[in-house]
C-alpha cells in the first residue's frame, strides 16, 4: 500500500510539473550540474581537467543543499505554506526534489567510480587505501598520524551524561558505536570525531617510480582509531559528512515573504547551528547510530544518501590532485589574454591619457584584467588624483584591488568602499580586508541596510591642469578579483564619458547616503527600478511585433526566475517577437510550448570557463538598445540587492556585444538546448563545423565585430 502511494504520489506530482508555465528554479538548477557533470565525460580532456569538474559538481551540489534545501526547510520547520513554481506544496516537494538531488549524486559517484577511478594508474598517481600501502608506506603513514593528525582529534561522547554535540557543516565525521566493558548489553555509546579540515584531505606519498600516492586522510584515522579508545570495545565505525541549512541571508531568498521574514530571523538567532538537512554515510551503517542521527536531526529515508563503496566522500577534495605541481603539463593551459580591440596600445601608453580618447570594452579572461588594475594602482600613487570610490563584492587573496585602496588611503587621497561582507561564502575573507581597508582611513560601508550590494562599479576623480576634473569609471559585470577574471567569463566598461560620470556619481551618493536622483541617462539600478524597465523593453518589443516593425530580443545572464519578466517574455512570443535567450544556470521559463512561448529559444553555455557576463540586446527597431551589468532576472536580484545595468552608447562597443551575443548562438560545442519540459539535449553539429567560444574569442577582429548582427 506504502509503495502504491508513493507512486501515485509521484504521477500526480508529475502531472503538476508538467501542467505548470514554470520550471521549478531548484529542479532547473539540477539540470545545470548535469551540464556540469557532463563536462568531466569529455573524454578529449585529461583526467585532471575531468576531476576538476567533478570536483565542481560536488561543490555546487553542497551549497544547493545548504542553500536550496536550507530555504525549503525554513518553511517547513515552521509549518508556513510554500507554493513551488511547479505548484507543489512544501512537503511533497521536499520528497520529489530530494529523490532526484539522490539521482545525482549516485550518477556523479557511478561515473567517479566506473570511468574516472580506472585511468588514475596510468596518469602516475592512486588513491589508495590503507590496506594496500607497503610496509615502509605504513610506517610513513603511521609517523604522520602519531606526529600530526592524532594530537588534532577530539572524541565526543554522546550518553546518558553528555549532550549530543554539534557537529560541523561539510566536514567528514566518524561516529564510533562503543560498549565499555562493565556496561550491560544495551548500554551503548557513541561517540563522533571531527577530521580536521585544515589539513590536507590526502596524504601524499612520492614515489621513485614516478607515480605518486593519495592516502585519504579519513582512511588514516580509521585504521588508528583505536588509539582513542583504549580498553574499549568498538562495535562500528562509519564515517558520515552533514550539509546543514545554511539560508540565513534570509534577505537574499526568493522564497521568503515579508511579514516571515522578521519572524524567521528571531527564531534563527536562537538556534545554535543550521538544522541537518542532508546526511551522507557510508553503505550498510549501523543501525543504532542511524537511529541516534535520525532523531537528534528529525531525518527520514529522504534525507540520507549512501557513499556507495569504492566512491569517495567529499569528492571537492579531489583539487588536491588537480592542482598538485606535479601534473601541471598535463591539465588544460589557459591561452595568453589577447589585447582589447578597441585598446591595441596596451602597455605601451598612459592609459589616463587613451580614456580621454576612447571608451574600452574588457572581455575577460579573452582581455586581461591589467587595465583595471593598473588604473587602480596609477590612480593610487597619481598626485592628481582626488578620490577613489569603489565597490567590492569578492576579492582575491592577496588582492591587488585592496593593495592599490590601502596606498591610496596612505597617499591622502579619499577612498570610499561599499564592501559587501555578505557575500556567500566569502564573508571572512570580505570582513578581513573591509577592516584592513577601514584602519588605514578608507570610508567603509559594510553593505547597505538589508539589501545586498552586488553591483560592481569604479569611480577615479582626476584633477588635471586649469582645474579641468575628470571622472574615470568602471562599469562592469564581474568582481573586482583577479584570481576569477581568468576563469569567469564578464564584461567591463571603462570610460570618461560624462554621461557615465553623471550617472555613477549620482548612484554612489545614493548608496552612500540619502540621495533619490530623479532620473539616470545610462544606468538601471535596482531596487529601484530595474524589473519594470526591463519589462517594459519587452513591451516595446512585442508593440513593434504587432506593428510590423522589426523586433527582437536576446539576453546572456546566469539565471533567469522573476515571474513578472518571464511572463513579459511569454506576451512578447505571442505578439511574434523572436525571443533568444542564453542562460548559463537556472532557467524557470518554459520555451516552445504551443501557445505560450513558441518563439523562445533557450540554450545553456557550459564549459572550460564559468559564463558570467550579463547582457540585454532589445532590436528597438533596427537601432538596438544593449546593456550589460551585474544583474541576473532574478527577484533576489530585482528587490533584495543593489545590481546595475548600464547602456552602451559607442557603436563599436554595442557591436563587440552583439558580437558576443552572435557567438554564443553560434557555439555548437559547449552548448544545450533546453526542451519544452525543461530538460536539455546537447547541440548538434549538423554538418557544421565545430565553434567553440572559448576558443573562438581570442580570434576575434575588428572586421568580424563588424560585420556582426542577430536579426
């Protein structure tokens, strides 16, 4: 009977699924670690560029437990209603999307273990298991056990005489069942270990024959446990990792409403850690610590997922071996950056001096970084400089972007820096430098009342002879971080243009302080008028299509989710507009249903770089409208953050976008295509030849910019 509900439970939430005009954002997101995961299967690429994508894989599926889940679960530990896109109540939501995060994660362990695992010999190295190391290896392991990890490790007791511990987020953990030797047969303990998360997750033993060994360090601890329990009976040893609900930006979900929202925040303080929401242990655990971890957490069936043997947990450790020195020949090499088109002098003039002259459009990591950080640095030790006004999502360790700040700070000059210590996942590292940069004098604002700052905008106030002041700006989509601008995809602006100048001096007074400008020439900002703008650029689209005359839509973003955009897009496909979407992540739109949205195409671009430029081309009757910025069409990203869009007015830059644009529809190798039902197929060739952007863009020239259209 049990079985029997479950399945007409799942044809019935299928049947919803399948009904609604919108994708579920969390089942869409799936999809996208599929694309991901389907990177590691090019066997054209090395092992270690294949582990690296699996290693994102488990990354990516990480923070969607810890966020993702996190947000269904603040709903339903609280007992509040929540409609899923796809019409799904709470909790037959939570069955339906952990069933398939399931899904995953044993295709991602499946392939791991039957198509990665057997190429490590042949590529020098192993992950070997303890059982298998020689004796000299044994003893080396030993030594390394006794010297360093033993004196880390803290076994805590869970009895009648000691509560149950908090155990940490995305860390491997050992629960030991023990019976002491006077106790009766029922009498039971466990105890867990934490295995210390700043050592390395393998221990590395080289050897003569150029092939190079990874002891996992929880295989190590293992083998030795018994040292930390002495004179006591062990009965089971299972290793398990916890992803806890790590949604506290509770501003930033889309899933929270407002009069929830002050109400959850209070009850969260009061909670010492985020509750469990997904347990992953080893096969065949015991069953008294199952029960122990199901009920501290209040966990079900649903909730636990089984390391399948011969897979490895906490597959992100795998960089380890990606990155090792020793096998740096062998992984992809990323091409030198070429110069800009429109900045051929790079290097060899002042570039205070060529902003006067032109506008320069960034394309990274195609174009370097350089400019902007040169600027920055120049701009820091330049007596002519006034101030400096910045704002800082993520930043590199070591940053050159905070370095050139602090000299500036040091040199007199003013420098104002809206640091969002917000930013997921690297909130310590941001409040660290936003401190640093606060000591040596800078203006710090650590983000702005509840909303979050990810804009990303420069500001350069020069003073040059005759009292003549110049505004150098940067506008761009991506962070102010190095070490990223050479794997992520972006945009960048730089520009001395009033207009430009005019609208970010405007936009840092108003998230500096209590200005309201009543209009921008060039920029969208949000929260303050971003969706509806936008939303009104479809209108006119779809008036066009109506009026016969020439209309046409194509955006690059990450994530496409706000209801009220998409259901523009939707009026806009009925009117005839020809509508091309390339959305890297989630996509919450349906394309191709008859009536709905026949004339929208989606495509994913999934590949050696992480597809991170926002840009918006409107056809606006043959005299195109472009934007590019921060912002994805999100309703975190309408309502809940500080994002940006700006307009491209010089006609050589609008037409490197357009080129970008062109390219993107035209790559046939890194690309999906999304189906009516959400899913995505691989683009085929047909006969063409193969066009990859990521290699395709360090071939760019003036002549194909050109000569570049969409319509």
């Amino acid at each position: 009977m049990d079985e029997l509900q479950v399945t007409l439970d799942s044809k019935l939430a299928q049947q919803k699924i399948d009904e609604s005009n919108y994708i579920s954002r969390d089942l869409s997101w799936l999809k996208f670690n599929y694309r991901v995961l389907d990177q590691a299967r090019h066997v054209e690429r090395s092992v270690f560029d294949r582990l690296k994508f699996l290693a994102i894989t488990a990354s990516n599926l990480d923070e969607f437990c810890t966020i993702r889940l996190g947000s269904l679960y603040n709903y339903l530990d609280y007992g509040k209603e929540r409609f899923d896109y796809n019409g799904l109540r709470e909790e037959p939501f939570r069955k339906l999307l952990l069933n398939e995060t399931k899904k995953f994660y044993h295709d991602q362990n499946e392939y791991y273990i039957r198509s990665l695992k057997p190429h490590f010999e042949e590529n020098g190295f192993t992950i070997t298991s303890y059982n298998d190391l020689s004796v000299e290896d044994t003893q080396r392991v030993a030594d390394y056990f006794n010297r360093t990890i033993f004196p880390m490790l803290t076994p805590m007791v869970f009895d009648n005489y000691h509560t149950f511990p908090v155990l940490m987020n995305n860390r491997l953990l050992f629960g030991v069942v023990t019976k002491g030797t006077n106790e009766g047969p029922t009498n039971q303990r466990v105890s867990f270990i934490q295995v210390p998360q700043n050592l390395p997750r393998f221990y590395e033993i080289d050897h003569d024959d150029d092939k190079i060994l990874f002891v996992p360090i929880e295989e190590i601890i293992r083998h030795k446990i018994h040292n930390l329990f002495r004179n006591v009976e062990i009965e089971a040893v299972n290793l398990f990792r916890i992803n806890r609900n790590g949604d506290f930006t509770l501003e930033e979900s889309e899933d929270i409403e407002s009069n929830f929202l002050e109400d959850l925040k209070r009850k969260l303080k009061t909670r010492r850690s985020g509750r469990v929401v997904r347990l992953e242990i080893e096969e065949n655990p015991d069953p008294w610590l199952m029960r122990v971890l199901k009920i501290q957490w209040d966990l079900d069936d649903f909730n636990i997922f089984f390391i399948p043997e011969g897979g490895l947990p906490e597959l992100s450790g795998l960089n380890q071996i990606v990155g090792h020195k020793e096998f740096k020949s062998k992984r992809a090499q990323t091409p030198a950056p070429i110069k800009p088109l429109n900045f051929p002098e790079q290097g060899s003039r002042d570039l205070f001096e060529v902003l006067k002259e032109r506008d320069i459009l960034l394309h990274h990591p195609y174009n370097s970084m350089e400019p902007v950080l040169e600027l920055l640095e120049k701009a820091a030790d330049d007596p002519y400089v006034l101030s400096i006004k910045i704002t800082i999502y993520r930043v590199a360790k070591e940053s050159r972007v905070t370095n050139a700040l602090l000299r500036a700070a040091e040199n007199g000059k003013h420098v104002s820096v809206l640091f969002e210590v917000k930013a997921r996942f690297d909130e310590e590292n941001n409040l660290r430098e936003a401190q640093r940069l606060q000591k040596a004098g800078c203006y710090v604002i650590y983000g702005v009342s509840s909303l979050k700052t990810h804009t990303k905008l420069l500001l350069i106030v020069r003073k040059e002879g005759d009292d003549k002041v110049y505004r150098y700006v940067h506008l761009s989509s991506g962070n102010y971080n190095e070490s990223t601008s050479r794997l992520y995809v972006d945009i960048g602006l730089l520009t001395t243009k009033e207009v430009y100048g005019n609208d970010v001096s405007e936009f840092f007074n108003v998230i500096t302080g209590h200005s309201q400008p009543s209009t921008y020439r060039n920029l969208i900002t949000s929260p303050r008028d971003m969706r509806i703008q936008l939303c009104n650029l479809v209108k006119r689209e779809a008036e066009n299509a109506r009026n016969g005359v020439p209309a046409g839509i194509v955006i690059k973003l990450n994530s496409l989710q706000d209801k009220e955009l998409i259901d523009e897009l939707y009026a806009a496909s009925q009117a005839g507009v020809t509508i091309k979407l390339i959305v890297r992540g989630m996509c919450s739109l349906r394309p191709q249903r008859k009536g709905l949205s026949e004339n929208i195409e989606v495509i994913s671009v999934v590949g050696e770089y992480l597809e991170h430029s926002r840009i918006y081309y409107f056809r606006n009757d043959d005299n195109p409208k472009v934007y590019i910025g921060s912002a994805d069409a999100m309703v975190r990203s309408f309502d809940r953050r500080i994002e940006s869009l700006f307009l491209l007015d010089d006609d050589f830059l609008k037409k490197q976008a357009i080129n970008n644009l062109r390219y993107n529809l035209k790559d046939n190798v890194n690309s999906y295509i999304m189906q009516e039902d959400g899913s995505y197929i691989i683009k085929e060739l047909n006969g063409e030849p193969p066009f990859n952007i990521h290699k395709e863009f360090y071939k760019v020239t003036r002549e194909i910019v050109m000569e570049a259209r969409l319509f």
